[in-house]
C-alpha cells in the first residue's frame, strides 16, 4: 500500500505533478495531478496521444475538448469524469485555471504492441 497526500504543481512550474507510479502484474498505474493555466492550449499545438488509457477528474475549471478537424468536442467542466483510450488523440482549450486529477493504465501486452 502507498498513501500520498493531493497536492498540485504550482503555477510556475511543469502543469504535471506525479503522485503514484506502481507496476504490478503486468499493468503499470500512474496517479497524478495538472495545473493548468486559463487561456493555454493542451498540448501547445496539434494532438497528443500517449499508450495509457486515462480517466481524469475535473476538480476545478474547464476546458474545451477539440475533435481532431478541431471542432468543438465538448467541455469538462467541474466535477465531471473523461475517459480517453490509449493512441486516441486529444487536445483542448483552457478556458479557467484548471485542477484535475488523473489516472493511466498500461499493460505491458499494449505497451510491446504499441512498441513494434
């Protein structure tokens, strides 16, 4: 078992604060919190993808979620759940300072597909 208490990166530094990184079975879990300053764009320019499957919790703010021919999506607003796949891009708008915590999933079968 590992506790750790909720705390969040502070504005001037990286908006990515990892709080839990554990590897068991196969399947590696990684816990941790964003900051995210209103008028920024995630990420910066295009879309990111990354090979974990990710559910956040919108704690505070909002963004608004962009389809790739960047369209409007959606917003994740506080107190809402997103869930993304591994390989799916995303991106978004920042449109409050936003807090949210977030969780990824990877087994080590997608991560050696996905390395190939």
């Amino acid at each position: 078992m590992e506790i750790k208490t909720i705390t969040y990166p502070k504005e001037n530094d990286y908006y990515n604060k990892e709080l839990i990184k554990q590897t068991n079975e196969g399947i590696t879990t990684i816990c941790g919190t964003v900051f995210l300053k209103k008028g920024s764009r995630i990420p910066a320019e295009g879309f990111s993808t990354h090979p974990f499957n990710e559910i956040s919790i919108i704690i505070k703010g909002c963004i608004e979620m962009l389809n790739e021919d960047h369209s409007v999506k959606g917003y994740l607003k506080e107190g809402m759940v997103v869930h993304i796949n591994a390989s799916e891009p995303h991106a978004g708008n920042v449109l409050e300072d936003t807090k949210l915590i977030y969780v990824l999933n990877q087994s080590d079968v997608l991560k050696n597909d996905m390395d190939i």
